[in-house]
C-alpha cells in the first residue's frame, strides 16, 4: 500500500508540474500587459517621460523581460512556498485574496454534500428495494428530468419562484445590504442568503447519484447471496444494509468522490448567479480584471483537488473492502 501511495504522490507531482507549465504558458500567452495595468491608474498624475520610466521600472521589477523559461522557474518557485505573487486588482497579496472565498466555497461545498449524501444514498437504496412502484417511477421521472436540465437552468428557476415569485429568500448576494442588527440577527440572514443557493446545488446533484445508487443497490440485490441470506431468516434491514449495501458501496464509492470533487468546480456557476464571495466568483472576475496571478493560484487549486480526489477514490476501494489490495 506505502509503495502504491509513494507511486502515486509521484505521479501527482509530476501531472501538476505539467499543468503548471501549460497554465503558465497559457496565461502569459494571453494579451495583456501586466506593467501597464498596474501604473495606469497613475497616468493622469505623470508626465509622459515619467510615465514611461516607471512602466520600464515596474516591467524590470515583475521581470517581464526575462525569458519565459526564467520567468516560469522564478514563479514555480515561489508558488511551492505559497508565494503566488501579488494581485493587480486588489493591489494585495494573492494568498490573502484567496483566503476568504476559499474558506466559504469550502463550507457551502462541506454542508451540500452533507445534505446530498444524507437525502441520495437512502432515496437511492429505497428506490432500489421498491423497485417498479409508483415511488420509483416517480423518482426516475424526476431524476431523469433534473439530469438533463443545466445548473444554470435549475437556479433560474429557483430564483424566480422562491426568490422573486413567492419572495421567501433572497435572490442574491452574501447578505442585506447595510443589514442594522445585532450579530445573531446578521448570522440568521447571512443563513438566509446561503439557502438558496445550497438547494440549488443540492437539487443539481440528486440527479446522478441517486440513479447510480440505485442501479448498484438493484444489482446486489439480484445476487444469489441475497437469496441465501433471505433464505437463512435474516430480517430484511440486515439483509439490505449489512449485505446488499455494503458490496452496492464498492462502485458508488468511486462516483461519490468524484462527485464531491466536481462540486467545487460546480460552484462556478452558482457562486457567480448568487453573487457569493467564493472561489468561483473570484476566478470568474479576476478572469476579466486580467488579474493572472489570481486565477494561476485558483487554477492550480482545482488541479490539486482532481488530483487528490482521483488518489481518494482509488484508496477508498481498499477501506470499504478488505479483499481488494491496491498494490499495482
């Protein structure tokens, strides 16, 4: 297992070297000067000459006219100990524009796979044991209709009946504008502001798993050990949780961290629609702002994540079950 995990962390190291160069040489390849945009705010203020002088100043201290090749091995560098440079948007260091929507793209993405796996895995496995009743078909009515609507469809739609018909929840934004209460009634309305768009994300990830789920639950079901177990008197809660589930969690285990790794990039959508200070947004308006540096470091972040997710899923085979040895 150590030498299958060595092998792999290898490996990893090696797919993110190979992204980086590509995104690097991507993202410097994109028109645009960096020198400028940072000084031209000071245009109006400078003399022409002086102007001039500290654009040269400024493209000699980015080291804009070094080589590509020097230019990628100085931010490589500095990218390893977390140095993603500076942001010209925000005139701060990217790691400190980077922190806050971060930390809140990863708690709206904790609390929708929570609320995800705690409604899909048993609607799954439900479905699966009532198979070919009205319930079921009922389920697959719906699954098939919200797998086939784009996110961006589905929160549309949430927005206008809930947000701007019925007007139970706000229609965007992290919270009320100049909100005046004290610091619970400001949590329960930034809550307020955040329902939404985790139904959103909640109801887009139904789909998927709950079909899959299903398939795994009916096909372990139709296995002659089910009838053996049924057959020895075992009570049909055990016959389905401590057989059926159990060897339906080998296939679905794969798609379920896959799953829960493609909601952070996911979150791109919905962050932008609602307005939410999360990673999304950010890379989405750093995009525009030109602000490179910004969307390396949100870039690299998403290939890090696939990367760790694709690790996971071939650990977890081992974890849910013993017989399989992950040594090749």
């Amino acid at each position: 297992m150590l030498k299958y995990v060595f092998k792999r962390i290898l490996y990893m190291i090696f797919v993110f070297s190979v992204m980086s160069i590509l995104l690097f040489i991507l993202y410097n390849g994109i028109q645009g000067d960096p020198a400028r945009a940072e000084i031209e705010p000071m245009k109006m203020k400078l003399e022409p000459a002086q102007y001039e002088q500290l654009y040269r100043e400024t493209r000699a201290r980015m080291g804009l006219d070094d080589p590509l090749v020097t230019r990628y091995t100085r931010w490589l560098g500095k990218t390893i100990r977390l140095d993603f440079g500076q942001s010209i948007r925000y005139q701060r260091p990217v790691i400190d524009v980077v922190k806050p929507p971060l930390q809140f793209t990863i708690k709206i993405n904790i609390f929708a796979v929570i609320i995800g796996l705690a409604i899909t895995i048993p609607l799954g496995i439900f479905t699966a044991v009532k198979k070919n009743s009205i319930f079921d078909k009922s389920v697959q009515v719906f699954t098939i209709i919200g797998y086939s609507i784009p996110v961006f469809i589905t929160a549309l739609l949430f927005m206008y009946f809930f947000a701007v018909r019925w007007r139970l929840l706000p229609l965007n934004g992290m919270e009320t504008p100049n909100f005046k209460g004290t610091a619970a009634e400001l949590r329960a309305d930034q809550i307020r502001h955040l329902i939404l768009p985790l139904i959103v994300m909640t109801v887009t990830s139904l789909a998927s798993i709950t079909r899959y789920v299903r398939a795994a639950m009916m096909e372990a079901l139709s296995m002659d050990y089910i009838k053996t177990a049924r057959a020895k008197g075992l009570k049909e809660k055990a016959v389905i949780f401590s057989h059926a589930w159990r060897n339906a969690l080998l296939p679905v285990i794969t798609l379920i961290i896959g799953w829960i790794m493609s909601i952070f990039s996911g979150a791109f959508i919905i962050e932008s629609m609602f307005n939410l200070n999360g990673m999304g947004k950010l890379y989405i308006d750093s995009l525009y702002a030109k602000d490179f540096n910004v969307v390396l470091a949100v870039q690299l972040f998403y290939v890090l994540i696939a990367l760790i997710g694709n690790l996971l899923v071939d650990l977890s085979y081992g974890v849910v079950d013993p017989r399989v040895r992950v040594n090749e």
